[in-house]
C-alpha cells in the first residue's frame, strides 16, 4: 500500500526531464548509463534469439528506449505501465502528438550502434507501427494484465520495473512468476 500510494504522485514529464535529457542523457561514453543500457539491448535482440509474434514490455514507465532494438524481431509489441499517466504519455509518443517527449537522439544512438545505415525515422516509425496496445499492468497480481493476453506472449522484457515495485524478494519473486504467466508455453 505505501508502495502504491508513493507512485500515486509519479510525474512522468519531471521524470523523463530527469532522466532522460543532458547530463544523464550523454551518449559521448559507455561510461554514462544510458549508451550502456542501450548497447546492452542491442546486443541481446542482435543475437536473433529473442524473437517471435508478440513481446510484452512489463513496466514500461513512460519510456521507450528499451523498445528500440525490440521492434525488428517482433510483429506486435505490447507495452504497459501501472500508471494512467505513464500509459498517456506513452500514447502520446505512439501517435505522435505535438509536445510527446522528443526520443529521437535515443532513436539516433541505436541505429548507430546496430551499425546498419538505417535512416533514426525508419526505425521509429517502425516502432511506432508494433506498439499496438499500451495496457495497464499490476505485477502482484496472478493476473498482471487482468486477464490472460491472447494470443499469448513470446517473450517478456522488463527494465528495473519488478526491482522497483517489489518492496522484498519474496514480493519480486511471485511478481516474476506472476509475468512470466503472460509467456506462452515453452
């Protein structure tokens, strides 16, 4: 409950100004997080064995980053946050709104190191085109989504949501099996 009531007050635009423009946003070194993340996600779905139908991004907040290099090896990307606010801003990116947080230097950054000469609009309209849902999520729940989502997923991704919204490791633990239930099986 106090977890829930602290997230209640979650302003996505201070924390997307926070986290994600200059000085964190500096993508001069893989010293600084942000490169690294993204080197690190390019590289995971560059190995061509995370792939299929359908990807789940559980806790997406109001970020899509983390999609970047998802969005060549999956027709459908489903992305979903806890938060109303988060899931508007989301769809603001998504249909392309005036005053939608600006993602194109991170849009930029990953074609450059995916090293294939791809135009940064290509890829964002690519993502722009598989996001198809932004749903709401509650990862304590045995059914996060609040009903099973069909068909169900190939594969999950999650950046520091379960961690964050888990106030000990038995809660991060059943929220883990909790999501992984959106997986279809094997």
């Amino acid at each position: 409950a106090a977890l829930r009531e602290g997230y209640e007050r979650f302003d996505p635009r201070a924390y997307l100004r926070n986290n994600y423009l200059p000085p964190r946003a500096d993508f001069s070194s893989e010293e600084f997080v942000v490169p690294w993340k993204l080197r690190c996600l390019a590289e995971t779905f560059a190995s061509g064995e995370i792939r299929g139908r359908t990807l789940i991004d559980v806790g997406s907040g109001p970020t899509i980053y983390q999609l970047l290099s998802a969005c060549d090896h999956f027709e459908e990307i489903v992305a979903t946050d806890y938060l109303a606010v988060n899931r508007e801003e989301l769809g603001r990116w998504a249909r392309g709104e005036p005053g939608a947080f600006d993602w194109s230097p991170f849009i930029q950054h990953v074609c450059k190191i995916e090293g294939r000469g791809e135009p940064w609009q290509d890829k964002e309209r690519r993502l722009r085109e598989r996001l198809r849902r932004i749903l709401p999520i509650d990862v304590h729940r045995p059914e996060p989504l609040g009903a099973p989502l069909r068909p169900p997923a190939d594969a999950l991704l999650s950046a520091f949501c379960l961690e964050a919204v888990s106030p000990d490791r038995a809660a991060f633990v059943r929220a883990l099996a909790h999501v992984g239930n959106l997986l279809r099986p094997g």
